[in-house]
C-alpha cells in the first residue's frame, strides 16, 4: 500500500469527476476452486486496490459525493477465523489506514444504498465481471444481474479511465519493480532453453520465480515452440533444435502491477539464416514504435506504421508483393500479424480492460475498427505522458489461416501464397516491451532490458 493520502486524493479526484449521487466500489471475494476452503489464489478489484488500496477480500466501500464522504464496509474476524488465519486487523484499522473514518458491518451496505435510491440518487458502479459482485449488484440495486452491464455508469468509467490512465512516480516505480522480476524470468527461460527440456518446466520455473517475490504471475505464462498460436497455454512439448520459442510472460509487483514481455529465441541458442530474417523484421518494427511513440501521437497511427514495416520486409523476402502503402490498408499484412500493437499496462496487465475497450483505448476521436487484425488493436488513442503501453508487433505462420485465405481468393494482389506455404513449419515471432510515454518520447520499463538483438540473444544464450 502507498500512504493514506494518495488514497484520499485519488478519492476526491474520482468524486469531482463523477457528477452526483454515490459510487459503490466493489472488492472482489475469494473463489472455490472445488470446495469452499480451497480457493484460487486471490486477487483484488484493480480499481478498489486504485482508490482504496487493501488487498483482502470480502470489503465494499461508498463514496457520497455531495458530502464528500467515503465509508467502508467489512466484517470483523470470528474466533474461528483467528484460530485458522491468526489475528486480523478490523474494519475500522482498515478504513483508518486509507483515511476513512466511517465503517459498517457489511450487511449495511444494502442500506445505504436502498436509502440512496429511494432519494432518487444516481448510484455509479462499474461493469461487474465475477458472477458474486452480480449477484450482490442485483440484491443492491433490483437491477438483474443479466442487465447490469447495461446499467454500469459511463460517469464512472470514464473518470476511473481518466484517472488510472497516466501513472504518478510511485505507480512507475512499482511498475519497474514488475519489470525488473520479469527479467529474471525471461533470462532464466534463456537460460534454460535447450534441446530435450521440456516447455512445461520451465513455464514452471517462470511461475516460481514470479511466485518467490511474494505475488504471482500478471497472466498465464505463455510458453512455446508453436508461436503460430497468439496465446498458447499449452506446455506439453519437449525443446527440439532448429525451433523457436516463444515466451510471453510477466510479473505482478506485491502491490498488484504488473510487467508483460515477449521473447522468442533459438532453441539450441543459434538462429537460422530463415529465422534470423523473420526475427529482423519483427524487431525493425518494435524499433519503429519506440521511435514514433511519444505525447500526442495516437497509436493506432504507429501500429499502422509498425504494419508497413512489417509488409516492407515480407515484400522483401518474397512473401509479399504490391504497394507496401496499399497492402496495408487492405489489411493484406494480417495475415502475418492478426493483432494489434499493444495495451495499457498498470494494476492490470491488460490495464482497466474490465471497464469495456472503447473507454480505456479508445476515445470520441479514436474509434475501433472493424477490419481483420486492425479490430483487435486494443490501444489506439492519442498518447500522453504518464501511459504505460505495450510494443509487441509479431509475424505469425498460421497454417489454417493461410489455407482459408488462400482458398478464398483474398489479397492476391500483395500476397505470395507459394513462397508462404515455405513458411508453414515455422512458427511465430513475439518482441514485446513495457513503455512508459515520457515528456519526449518513451522510455523502457524495469532497470534492464532483456536481451532482445540477434547479437544480444545468441551472446546471452551460449554464455
């Protein structure tokens, strides 16, 4: 936790840009994984860590907003509790800690709300996502649980979004921290990355390294030699020469922010000349965001700057043909990199994306698109100083995707099916870092970057 005033602040800042009425902030509980007593591990509500920073579950809270006053709301421990958790603090010690002087047993809350809504109040709460909070929205509110989403405040979310958006000093800072346990994971996947390892071991190694720094992974560790698949969960392959693997993996800080990065590397810690012409065209690209992103460039225009780097080098090797220019803005590039340039990053590794996309990257000026890969860009508004994002630009072989689009005719005119189909065997390439938008431009996250050059890899892996 920071000091109480940066709750307090962080608070009044959410009450003067909401409107009128009460925000009901909602923690998250825990949740059984096949009995009551055995839970996944727990995670908080980002935003209810954001404005009111305890990261235990079971608490509520309510922001008044004409009277300026917040109360918190908990239950105590029981005796059964202690003898199976030790002591805990009370509700009151918890509200005191961010600056709240007014706290309820929990079943109060209902009162406080009902009490709003018979005056005719607005209650502001945001979109739920766990089936409990709907439920409890549904007894809170009458609205019914299928129909809440609908009813979530747009108030809300936009001064939630407005405010989590730029990271203060002591947000970078943590951030950092993240990163900085995320390079000791991708240097140990380097390290282990050898032929006849198994991917299940050392994504298992990821984890318990994240782990030993008293929080968990920001994700689920992806870990594999078929990059063709974006989110590839499946550990079950043992380490072959001549592959590669690709690593997308981060780390939460013990305050809950969180580091997200990619690597793919040689197998046996050598590139192929094949792959060494893929892998530099990926990292052209990851280059060419880090040179255009700064204040006030939206980043839908480097991702499509990113794409033409990318069709410029296909076109070189062969794979494309046509007008780079054209090519992109037909979407013919897709077909290599079917997803977008990158996301927020903060308490949530995919930053505030519970609060509907078209909030957190988008704006009234910046509106999603519909076409193939361009639609799932997930960041495409004007940057500002203090945003943390992504650069991940990747270049996939999708044997099926290649095959349907094929068959189907599409983008003739600036794709070289035969010279493609070479490239089934594969695979893909992933070069993802954490950037935070400066005065001037960008800067790394985290103390060190990880090897990422063909140089810096091959060096890195056979020492």
């Amino acid at each position: 936790m920071f000091e109480s005033q940066v709750y307090q602040q962080r608070r009044a800042a959410l009450r003067q840009q909401t409107g009128s009425g009460i925000i009901l902030l909602l923690g998250n509980n825990e949740a059984p994984a096949n009995y009551p007593d055995n839970t996944y591990k727990y995670r908080q509500d980002s935003s209810f860590i954001y404005f009111l920073g305890h990261a235990h579950p079971g608490y509520a809270a309510i922001l008044d907003i004409e009277a300026g006053e917040d109360y918190f709301f908990g239950d105590d421990v029981t005796m059964d509790d202690i003898i199976w958790m030790g002591p805990q603090p009370t509700v009151k010690e918890l509200a005191a800690r961010i600056g709240i002087e007014k706290s309820f047993p929990f079943a109060r809350l209902k009162d406080f709300v009902q009490k709003a809504i018979a005056q005719q109040r607005k209650v502001h709460f945001l979109p739920p996502y766990r089936y409990d909070n709907q439920l409890l929205l549904e007894e809170l509110t009458g609205i019914r649980a299928s129909l809440l989403k609908s009813y979530a405040s747009v108030e809300l979310i936009k001064a939630v979004v407005n405010l989590r958006s730029k990271k203060d000093a002591l947000e970078i800072a943590e951030i950092d921290k993240a990163c900085n346990i995320g390079y000791e994971m991708h240097t140990a996947a380097m390290r282990l990355c050898k032929p006849g390892v198994s991917e299940g071991y050392i994504a298992g190694v990821l984890d318990g390294i994240a782990a030993s720094y008293g929080n968990m992974v920001s994700f689920a560790t992806i870990l594999t030699q078929n990059g063709q698949t974006l989110h590839n969960h499946d550990h079950s392959h043992i380490l072959e020469t001549g592959r590669l693997m690709l690593t997308d993996a981060g780390a939460e800080s013990v305050t809950n922010y969180c580091s997200d990065h990619t690597r793919t590397v040689p197998v046996r810690g050598r590139f192929t000349a094949r792959q060494r012409d893929v892998y530099s065209i990926v990292l052209a690209g990851h280059d060419k965001a880090l040179e255009l992103a700064r204040p006030g460039v939206t980043y839908k225009s480097v991702h499509l700057e990113v794409c033409k780097v990318l069709a410029q080098g296909l076109k070189d090797l062969g794979l494309m043909k046509g007008n780079v220019e054209e090519a992109v803005a037909a979407g013919a590039h897709a077909l290599f990199m079917p997803h977008g340039l990158g996301h927020m990053m903060g308490i949530d590794v995919h930053d505030m994306e519970d609060l509907g996309q078209v909030y957190v990257g988008y704006d009234d000026e910046v509106r999603p698109s519909d076409q193939f890969g361009l639609a799932s860009l997930r960041m495409g508004r004007r940057l500002e100083e203090g945003f943390v994002i992504t650069d991940e630009p990747g270049c996939y072989f999708i044997p099926a995707l290649i095959d349907k689009w094929r068959a189907e005719g599409l983008h003739t005119d600036f794709l070289n099916f035969d010279a493609i189909d070479r490239f089934k065997d594969f695979g893909g390439i992933r070069l993802e870092d954490d950037i935070l938008i400066t005065a001037d431009g960008s800067r790394f996250t985290g103390d060190q970057r990880i090897p990422i050059t063909l140089e810096e890899v091959e060096t890195f892996m056979n020492n």
